[in-house]
C-alpha cells in the first residue's frame, strides 16, 4: 500500500526565494522562458526580494534558496537545473 500512496501521492510544495539583484546579474533572455515555465508549476511557490543581505554570494554567482536551502551554481541554466532536481526529490 505504501508503494501505491508514494506512486499517486502529490508532490510537496517547494518555496523558492530569488534576490531581484542576483537575478538582474545572471539571469540570461535565453533562460528566462525555462525559468517561467518552471516557476508556474502548481507545486512551485517563488518570491523576489529586492535584496536578502547576502552580497559576497549575490556577486559571485546565482543563487536562490530553495525550502531555505541556500543552493548556488556556475551560471542560471545549471541553477534551474539544481532546482528542478531539489522540486522532484520532493
């Protein structure tokens, strides 16, 4: 039964948090669309702060927190793609 509830269960909500700096630094045209479409995904709850007061990683590379987990990458694309692993490990 166990095996049957995790096959049809729904999957968890996941809280994205994005620095509006961070995104204006990295984030790319050709990303944009990726990102849209991943963050309108039903179980996907996202929220833009102007700044979160982490200016030595905002400047460094992008970064969001996912479920309060500070997640960082090389570029916006391998960012989207961690993002996508964190929602679907949920």
């Amino acid at each position: 039964m166990k095996f049957i509830n995790q096959l049809f269960s729904k999957r968890k909500n996941v809280t994205i948090e994005f620095c509006e700096k961070n995104l204006d630094r990295f984030l790319t045209e050709e990303n944009m669309a990726g990102y849209d479409q991943f963050l309108r995904k039903k179980n996907i709850t996202y929220k833009e702060y102007e700044c979160q007061s982490r200016c030595k990683e905002c400047k460094l590379s992008p970064y969001a927190l996912v479920d309060g987990e500070f997640i960082a990458a090389d570029d916006s694309q391998v960012l989207l793609k961690k993002m996508k692993k964190h929602a679907d490990d949920k």
